[in-house]
C-alpha cells in the first residue's frame, strides 16, 4: 500500500538503507550529507522533493511523475 507510513523504501543515497515512509523525508536531509558525491549525481523532481534520481532521467521523470497532477491542480 503506497500510503502506509511502515512502508520501507530504499534511500537513493545508500542502497543499504532501507526507510519507513513516514521517517524518509528526514532520512533524505541526513544522508544527502553524509553522500555529498552521490548528491551530486542526483535530481530533484520539481513536484515531490522525495523522488531522486539520476540527472539525465529528470526530463523523463516530469513528464511521467504521478505528483505532477496535485501541482498541476494548485495552479
């Protein structure tokens, strides 16, 4: 269930780390710090600050991004 905050999810930073939805957003402040090198091969989707990825998939990703309608909505 992608709603359910025990959910893990697997931290893009380390592969190693797997995180409860509901502690992944502080996770990803963490251990963007610790992985200054990994950060830098990261992107940040423009609708959900949690989805990291590597930057030449950014273009792909807005395009298909399932936040993209909840912004979309404010506007």
């Amino acid at each position: 269930d992608v709603l359910d905050p025990e959910r893990l999810l697997q931290c893009p930073y380390d592969k190693h780390h797997q995180i409860r939805a509901c502690r992944f957003p502080y996770h990803l402040v963490k251990c963007r710090k610790s992985h200054p090198e990994e950060a830098k091969q990261l992107a940040t989707c423009p609708f959900n600050a949690r989805h990291l990825l590597p930057h030449h998939h950014l273009s792909d990703h807005i395009l298909k991004c399932s936040d993209r309608g909840f912004v979309e909505q404010d506007i």
